[in-house]
C-alpha cells in the first residue's frame, strides 16, 4: 500500500478502499444541448431501452449501502428530471442511509418537483450555470431561455429549504466573470460555488479549452477567493494542481491539508466512480475506461477487483507528473491524460508546472486531513460533537466545519483558554443559520 493510499483512507496496514462518492449517470437524455457536454447526451427522444432500469438501480443502492452507508450518490445525466422515477430512486437511496443528491440544469426542477424530492429524502441540488450573461448562457446550453428557468430553480430550492451548489463550467467565454459568480453565488443564498474545468470529452472534443497559462491565472484566482470569502465555500474541480497553488500560498492550511472531495483532489477510482446509464462503471465521468458493468458482475466485485482501478491505485505516472516534486499531493488529471495522449499516466497537458531538472526529487507528502480541531490546535472537538460532524453530508462538512471553528475562535479571542465546540454549540450555530438563511435544516444533517 502506498503512502498516498493509506493517508487517504485513513488506515494503517489495511488496503480496503471504500467510495465516498458516486456519479450515476441515469440517463443520455436531455433537455438542452449543451456544447461541452462529456456524455453527449441528446434529445427527449432518445431511446432508452438501454438504461438501467428502477429496481436495477435501487439493487445497486441497497448493494453499495451494505458496504458503505452514508455514501454520497449523485444523480445526474443527461438530465436526471427526465427520469419518472426520480422520487422512487431518491427515496430507496436515502432509506438505505445513502445521501442522495441531484445534479441538473434546473429546467424541470418546479417548486413542486423540488418540494417532492426534498420530502423523499434529497439531501442537495447541484445547479449549472455558466454565464451570468443569459444570451451567452442559452447560447453555450443550446436553449433560448435556459438562463431564466436556471435562476428559477436555485431559488424554488432554496424557498423549499434545499441546500444548493452552485456549478459553473469554465471556459474562455466566462474565465472573466469567476469574481462576479462569487458574488451571484452570495446574493442568491448558495452554500457551495464549484468551478469545474473543462475535460475535453464527449461533445467537449469539439471545444477549444482555456489555456495551460489561462487554467493557471483562474485557479490562483480561485484560490485568493476561497481564502478571503467566508460566507460561502468555493472550490475548483477536476482540476487536482489546484492543491499546488493552494500548497505554494500555505503548506498547513485547511484547505491544503484537507484531502479528496473537500480538499479538491482528485478521488478516481480510489474514492469515487461513475455508473452510465448503460451500468459501465468508470474511474469518473471523463473516461471511457470501463471497469466492469453491474449488470454483469456486482459493484463491490469491480470496485475491489477491477485492474484498471488498482492501476489507479498504484499509479506509475509519467512526464512532468512522474517527476514532480508535487505528485502525491496533486497527482494530474488522468482524463486529459488519456484524452491527449491515449494514455492515462501520461502527464496533465493543462498544467505549467516544470519540475526540477535533477534527479527524482522527493515528493511533497500528503498529509491526512486531522480528525478533529482546527489547524494549530486552538480549537477542541468533544467526541459527541465529532460524531454530529460525521452525520453531515461530506459536500457541506468542510465548509460547516470551517465556519464553526471561526465562530469558536471569535468567541474566545483575547480570553486564555482554548475554544471547544459541543453538541450545543452546533445547535446553537444552526439555529443562527437557519435564521440567516430562511430555511430549516434536516435533524440528520447538524
């Protein structure tokens, strides 16, 4: 087992890996045409005798739930609405004790629809958006309109107390509106900003990304405002060199130190798959390296088994990534790997970074995210308030995480004592949050 290996699953001597996240492609159906999209998903039309049937997908839930409770599942597309059986499938997932969340271009998300989803369990909704200008936005989405029905969505979510993420996709057109999507992001009462990057997939072949140079500027953008926003989480994905920059501003940072999903690093293959509609299982929604399919062999059987996912797991990178002083905290991006040059271990094409010219240097150690307290250790977890922070979804945790230590350090500040956040002090800060928001959390999330 590999130093990465045993750091991130927080086990010592012990091999087994489980997903804490899982994209379920449940459809190619769309209702948009998106230019960049990596499943070419198509029309209303579109035959679907292919795709994985309900109590197909409600087997594989109960089966990934036997293993791995509480595992974060996203429900996408295509278009995921598209689906009739959206509600049955949200609720089996959370009855399982799986977080069921949704990811979509919010057209079909009614307040009805929304009120009905949250009453079946759904624990999030991830929303596109990726231009604040609508023309532009219908434009890159392929429906007149689009832009309008979206910005309906967040806030028919946000009035039925769902918690919302905001998705944005960049790209040349909108690479100078990152700033003022953080302020959209705050005015609309979004909890989570995701700016995605941009794998040249699918339909997205036909696209002409950001430059090396350009990915660079945005993402030490991106981390300026992460550091300097408190109000709301900002993150970049699919983009793993962003824990570079975020290492080169401050080693022991919470964001440097924090690992996969909340940390910003890639979990392919080691902590997260996808599932298309068809049952292939991939190391994530960018590659066409199948796995196996679950209509052939069960999940846990790929997931342990499968030799492409413990390629992932004993990488032997090469190029710039393989002698990287960087690579065990950032380890590239496989899929533009594969995408560039036909071989997933090849080096990321979108990254600058020129390793020293010697021999192999010694790479920068991935650190485990801590089990408790702040950073420098001025703020004490009880171990009740631990496991209350374990029953948050893992895409909020950092970011409550984050904001209940600041608010326990403020409270203690010039006082010489240490802050410790209980049970009652998480209840004390909800209460204050739902009043700040308007909304009323699940008892199950804090």
């Amino acid at each position: 087992m590999t130093q990465k290996q045993r750091l991130r699953t927080g086990f010592s001597g012990e091999t087994k890996l489980l997903p804490y996240l899982i994209a379920v492609n449940l459809t190619r159906r769309c209702n948009l045409k998106c230019a960049h999209c990596y499943l070419d998903a198509g029309g209303k039309d579109e035959s679907i005798t292919e795709e994985l049937s309900t109590s197909e997908l409600c087997n594989l839930f109960s089966e990934i739930a036997e293993k791995a409770e509480g595992t974060l599942i996203v429900l996408t597309g295509g278009e995921p609405l598209l689906r009739p059986d959206i509600g049955e499938l949200v609720s089996t997932g959370n009855s399982l004790g799986l977080r069921m969340v949704l990811g979509t271009n919010g057209l079909g998300l009614s307040a009805k629809i929304a009120q009905e989803l949250k009453v079946s369990g759904l624990q999030g909704v991830g929303i596109s958006l990726d231009n604040l200008y609508s023309e532009a936005h219908d434009q890159f989405r392929g429906v007149p309109g689009a832009w309008e029905k979206t910005l309906a969505a967040f806030r028919e979510c946000r009035a039925c107390g769902l918690h919302v993420q905001l998705h944005t996709t960049v790209t040349h057109q909108n690479a100078d509106q990152i700033e003022d999507f953080v302020e959209f992001a705050k005015n609309e009462g979004i909890s989570i900003l995701n700016f995605f990057f941009l794998v040249c997939t699918g339909r997205g072949q036909m696209m002409s990304d950001i430059s090396p140079e350009q990915y660079e500027g945005v993402l030490v953008r991106i981390a300026e405002l992460q550091r300097n926003t408190k109000s709301l989480m900002i993150q970049s994905r699919c983009a793993p060199h962003f824990k570079r920059i975020l290492y080169q501003h401050d080693p022991q940072s919470q964001f440097t130190r924090a690992q996969g999903y909340d940390g910003g690093g890639c979990l392919a293959a080691t902590h997260y798959c996808r599932i298309d509609p068809q049952g292939n299982v991939t190391p994530c929604p960018y590659m066409e390296n199948v796995a196996g399919n679950i209509r052939d062999s069960g999940f846990w059987k790929i997931w342990e088994e499968s030799s492409l996912f413990q390629d992932f797991r004993n990488p032997t990178l090469k190029g710039r990534c393989g002698s990287c002083e960087f690579r065990n905290l950032c380890g590239g991006c496989r899929a533009r790997a594969q995408e560039r040059f036909e071989d997933f271990m090849a080096e990321d094409p979108t990254c600058t970074w020129q390793p020293a010219e010697e021999l192999l240097p010694e790479s920068v150690p991935v650190t485990a995210e801590l089990p408790s307290g702040d950073l420098d250790g001025s703020v004490e977890w009880t171990p009740e308030a631990q496991k209350r922070l374990k029953r948050i979804p893992i895409f909020l945790r950092g970011m409550i995480r984050k904001r209940l230590e600041e608010k326990a350090l403020q409270l203690v500040h010039g006082l010489a004592e240490n802050a410790v956040i209980t049970p009652d002090f998480m209840a004390e800060h909800r209460k204050q949050r739902e009043h700040e928001l308007g909304i009323k959390f699940e008892e199950r999330s804090l």
